[in-house]
C-alpha cells in the first residue's frame, strides 16, 4: 500500500485509512483481527471516533501490532473524534477517558466531529485553545458533511486536516434548500475542499461508497483516488472480505497514476 507524508500535519500514511465505523457491532477482538491484518497489508492510517464505540477495538489492535518485531506506536497514525463537548474541565475529562479506551499515549490527529451548523461551529473553535494545551493531541482537523461549514475554516490556522464526503454520485453531502441536484451538492463541496488544499490543508474523503448506496466499488474508489486535492480516502471496513476486496482496488488504481 503506497504511504504519503501528508504536508499540513508531517504525518506519513497510508492513501487508505481505515474506519471503524462498521466494526461497532463486533467483539473488540474481531475488529482487532481486522486491523492488524490492514497493518500488514500496508494500512497504518486508522480512524475512529468517541461516538463509534469503537476505541475498544482499536485497542485491542493497537496490542496486536505492537507485538510484531520493530512496530512502535509511531508507525500508525491514529485519527479520533471529539463528538459535541463543549467548556474546557469537560474537554480535558473527555480526551483522558479517550486515552483510557484506546490505550495510547496519544492521538495522532483530534477532529472537531460532525459539525453542522455555524452555532455549533463557533462553540467547537472555542474549545481548539484547551486541546492546543494538552500534549496527547498532536494535530487538530475538522469533520463535516456541509460545505458551508467546511468553507468557514478554511483558512483557520488551528485546523490543519479536513475530513469530508465525496463520492460520484453526490450522497451524503448535507445542502441548503437551493441546491436541489447531487451534482451542485457534489460540485460546491469540490470547491471549498479545493480552497482547502490551496490553503495548505490536508484532506480526507469520507463516504465514498455514499453510505451504501453506490454499489459501483471500483469506480467509486477511483473517483476517490482520483480527486488530485485530496490525500487518503477513508473507507468503512466491517469484514476480512471488505478489506482484501478494497485493498486489491486501491492498490490497483494508484498504479494507474
């Protein structure tokens, strides 16, 4: 699997990263299987979130790599989320039981998760000087499925990663009342994620399978891979099956390039 250094953060992955999101339902153990198996076929690039229920899992695999000979915790790059805690004893309370579940010293990017509207946005850039003074948060970044939103930082000094929906079809990216087709929705979150980019921000792509609703895997990866402003794509990965399907895709696409 082909690793980048990402140029916001300094952080070399993985152009696939790996989300938990899929694996909540499972034992720990089986979504610890599941990713050092991605460990050994290239995936150091790992996201989860405080509202996936998925630390646990990322635990255990944390433990299971960390076995294998010359792997130390800098070899993967581990994304979480902050889910709607808000005051600073709230905040530093929340990212100490994160540290507790995942079982790591710290965390390689923190982002502001799921922010959807403007109220809920100022109230999350108030908590960015309270994660700046704790050590454990090494790079801050931004989740959100509103362009609008997405606009609004970019170009704020404190977020340097983005994570957002992508995918060909247009799904899953959150509109105003005026843009009634998926392909304005697609095309207005293209453009602010290029501002981004032109401003120095890293970026992932999330939704790229749109929720389930595209069933075209192959073409849907490679629209992903194919967006020169984005660096990873982030796939959901629930089954052994799913990974060596998309690791094969991936794979085979970036030799395209």
């Amino acid at each position: 699997m082909k690793k980048i250094k990402l140029k916001k953060t300094g952080c070399k992955v993985s152009k696939l990263c790996f989300g938990t999101g899929r694996i909540d339902k499972f034992k720990p153990e089986h979504g610890a299987r599941l990713l050092k198996k991605a460990y050994e076929k290239g995936i150091n690039f790992w996201d989860t979130s405080d509202d996936y229920g998925t630390h646990p899992h990322v635990n255990e695999g944390l433990k299971k790599v960390l076995k294998k000979k010359g792997v130390s915790r800098d070899n993967i790059v581990l994304i979480s989320k902050i889910t709607r805690v808000f005051g600073e004893k709230k905040v530093k309370k929340h990212i100490k039981k994160m540290l507790k579940e995942l079982g790591t010293d710290y965390i390689d990017i923190l982002l502001l998760h799921a922010v959807d509207s403007e109220k809920e946005l100022k109230k999350y850039l108030n908590i960015i000087p309270y994660l700046k003074k704790i050590k454990a948060i090494k790079h801050i970044g931004l989740s959100s499925h509103k362009p609008n939103i997405i606009r609004e930082v970019a170009d704020h000094p404190d977020i340097e990663i983005i994570m957002a929906p992508l995918n060909y079809r247009g799904f899953r990216i959150k509109y105003s009342y005026r843009d009634k087709t998926y392909s304005v929705r697609r095309g207005k979150m293209k453009r602010v994620l290029k501002k981004c980019k032109k401003n120095g921000k890293d970026i992932i792509l999330i939704k790229i399978f749109g929720n389930g609703k595209i069933d075209k895997i192959e073409k849907a990866i490679r629209y992903g891979l194919k967006q020169k402003f984005a660096d990873c794509i982030d796939l959901g990965i629930g089954s052994m099956h799913d990974l060596k399907e998309d690791v094969k895709i991936v794979n085979r696409v970036l030799k395209e390039k």
